[in-house]
C-alpha cells in the first residue's frame, strides 16, 4: 500500500469503526439491492405493533427468511393468505441497524393458486416422462416375500398403521424398518428423501413402502417436487408408493415400482397371504393328485392293450410263424436253384455233344487219322512225302510213329 494512500475505514486497529457506523454501512450496502420476487412456504404469520412477521421457507432446504409487511397487505390478498400457504412476495431488504438485523419488508405478496401449482407440476411431469423416468422398462419387479420392509410415513400416523397391522394379518413374520419423518410442510421433501436413501442403503431390505394416507393438494406437493422424485428413480430398492389421492395423484406415483391406492393396498402388495398360498397349495397338490392319477389310469389302460396283443400273449407263436415262413421260403429257393442248376447241365450236355462233334478228335473216332511230318507240319499230298521219311499218324485214341517206303 502506498504511504499516500487514505486507509479505509475499518481496515486498520487505529481507525477502528463504531458498532453504530459498522450498522449504517451494511445498511447502505443493503439498500442498493432493490426489490426481488421471492417464493416459499409461510410457516409462522404473527401479527406484533401494527406490522405482520412472516417467515417464509423453501420446501427443498431449511432456509428461513423473516419479513414483514404493513396493516392491510395481507388481508387484501384473495384467496386469503394463512400459515402453510405457498405464496410469491416481491421483498425489499430492510436493515435494522439498532439490533443488527435483517428482514424483508413486504410490497406484494400473492398465494400461489392451486392452477398455477398444477400447471406447474404438469410441466414438470411431461419432464421426467421425457426423461424416460415414467418408462414401464425402469419398473423394478417387487420381491414374493421380502427380508425386510423398508417403511417412510408419518409420525405415529395411521398408514403407518394401516400398513403394519395389515401386512401383519397377510404374514405374520413380516419385519419392517420404519422411518418416522414429515410427510407435508417444509421438512417433507428433505426428511422423506433421506429416509428412501438410508433405507435403500440396507442390504437385505428388498422393497420400501412411502405411506401418507391422502391429504389435500397442497399437503402433498412435497411427493410431487423433483428432488425427491429423482430420489425415487435412483433406488436400487423397488418402491412402493402409498400416497392414497386418487384424483391428483402427486408425481412419486409415476415413478415408482407400484402405485398402490391405499396403505391397505400396499400391504396386499409386499407381502403374500399366508392362509391363501396354504390353500393354493392344498389346491395344487389336489390338482397335481388327480392328474398323475388320470396319467397313471391312462398308462394302465395302454398297458393292458399292449398285454392283449397276440405277440405279447404268446410271444413264440409270432417266432414259430417267422421259422416257419423262412423254412418255406428256403424250400422254394433251394428248388429254383435245383431247377436251374439241371436246366443248366443239361445246356451244357448239349453243347460239350456239339462241340465234341465238332471237334477234330470227333473225326479221328469216326476212322479218320492226322499224317505228320518230323516238324509237325500234316501231310495233305502223297507228293510231299519221300521214301524214308519219318511220319507221325494221329488217331483217336493216340499217335503211331511209321517210316515212308515209296511215295
């Protein structure tokens, strides 16, 4: 810092402020903010010297702001403004320097009508349904017979009742983790929320129950805010949602696994009943009894009819009916093999006869004889044969060695 720089005021022990200027200054700094519009939920309206405290608070968080109005604001608001309405107040930041403090001082305020909250709420639904947050595929199917049963509702209320007592009379061994919390005002959203999240955190807690019981638009607008809502989505824990207003149902019920009507309907819905699967499963062993008995009936009957078939009546009766048809069968074939073996003989009697007539040695048994010369040429001429001459004869029953005399 430069020496010939001021020092400001309150930045050094030596110029140290009062309490009195410390308070004017913020109160300057603080009536440069101008007027801003401001929507929450009036938790406390206390009428004091003339003038009307207020404290206004956000549903998703515990943000307190007090305000005040003058004589009159408020009763000419239509339709009357009373603790628990929702409203939007356009504030101007109003410093009191005297106690150190700050509030709102009130120019208008308006209740926020049930219109303008539907219509807002629509707005949102068609959101989340975009988002795929209403999708059929995200419903997570809810277990036959849970571990544990994970329960958000009201204090001491009676859905928590409802519930207990009638889940109970369906299962008498059912267990349940229950979370007290607001249901309506301005801790629901944030008590309800935490509740879904610890109990979703518990590993053998297989489906939670958020109960309320019905209420009026405006007590439920907490099961309709998006915070929770995506809360809902992100559960790993299937959730059934008992909120029990028919006519505007808040949004949790599209997002949640089941929608249940009542508290009644929930219990109907996560747990079985006991004296009803006993008599399922007395009907079905009765089913089961008379089926095997009409299988076993039917099977006997085909038995029987097996039984009465001449080849299982006298087995070797079809055995001596098969010998003797292959004994006439190789009968039949050994004769036609006989036949043909003599029709072939005799064929070949024929022709051995032919052939041996035919043939030279047929000739030389008729007289006949074969002249051959030392080379075995045959002698066909006298004229080829000289005195002398060694010559073989051939007849039919051998050969005969001669020497020519005279040609």
């Amino acid at each position: 810092m430069s020496i010939s720089e001021p020092l400001k005021p309150g930045s050094d022990p030596a110029v140290a402020l009062s309490v009195q200027k410390v308070s004017a200054m913020v109160g300057n700094y603080i009536d440069r903010l101008g007027e801003i519009w401001v929507e929450g939920q009036l938790t406390q309206v206390s009428p004091s010297r003339g003038l009307t405290f207020l404290t206004l608070q956000d549903m998703e968080s515990e943000v307190i702001v007090k305000l005040h109005s003058a004589p009159g604001i408020l009763d000419s608001v239509v339709p009357k403004i009373e603790q628990g309405s929702r409203v939007i107040a356009q504030v101007k930041a109003d410093w009191w320097p005297r106690k150190g403090t700050m509030q709102f001082k009130v120019r208008q305020i308006r209740a926020v009508g049930v219109g303008e909250l539907m219509a807002r709420l629509d707005a949102l639904r068609t959101q989340l349904s975009a988002e795929g947050l209403f999708d059929q595929a995200r419903k997570k199917p809810l277990p036959f017979l849970p571990r544990r049963v994970g329960l958000v509702v009201g204090k001491n209320s009676d859905a928590m009742h409802d519930v207990m007592k009638n889940a109970k009379r369906r299962w008498p061994d059912v267990i349940f983790e229950v979370r007290e919390v607001a249901v309506q005002g301005v801790n629901a959203v944030r008590q309800v929320s935490e509740a879904i999240r610890e109990l979703d955190a518990i590993e053998d807690i297989d489906v939670i129950v958020v109960s309320r019981g019905g209420g009026s638009f405006e007590d439920l607008l907490a099961f309709s805010d998006e915070s929770l809502i995506r809360v809902v989505a992100s559960a790993q824990t299937p959730i059934v949602s008992a909120i029990g207003h028919e006519e505007d149902k808040p949004i949790i019920d599209y997002v949640a696994d089941y929608r249940a009507s009542t508290p009644t309907d929930a219990a109907r819905k996560i747990v079985p009943d006991v004296l009803q699967e006993i008599s399922e499963i007395r009907n079905s062993r009765v089913r089961i009894n008379q089926i095997l008995n009409q299988v076993l009936t039917q099977k006997e009957q085909q038995l029987q009819i097996l039984r009465n078939k001449p080849a299982l009546a006298n087995p070797t009766q079809l055995i001596d009916q098969r010998i003797a048809d292959n004994n006439g069968r190789r009968n039949i074939i050994l004769e036609i093999i006989r036949n043909k073996m003599a029709l072939e003989s005799a064929q070949l009697k024929g022709l051995n006869a032919t052939l041996k007539a035919l043939s030279p040695l047929g000739t030389l048994e008729r007289g006949f004889s074969i002249v051959r010369d030392a080379q075995g040429n045959i002698i066909k001429s006298v004229k080829s044969v000289v005195a002398g001459q060694k010559l073989t004869i051939r007849v039919a029953d051998g050969e005969i060695s001669v020497t020519a005399i005279e040609s």
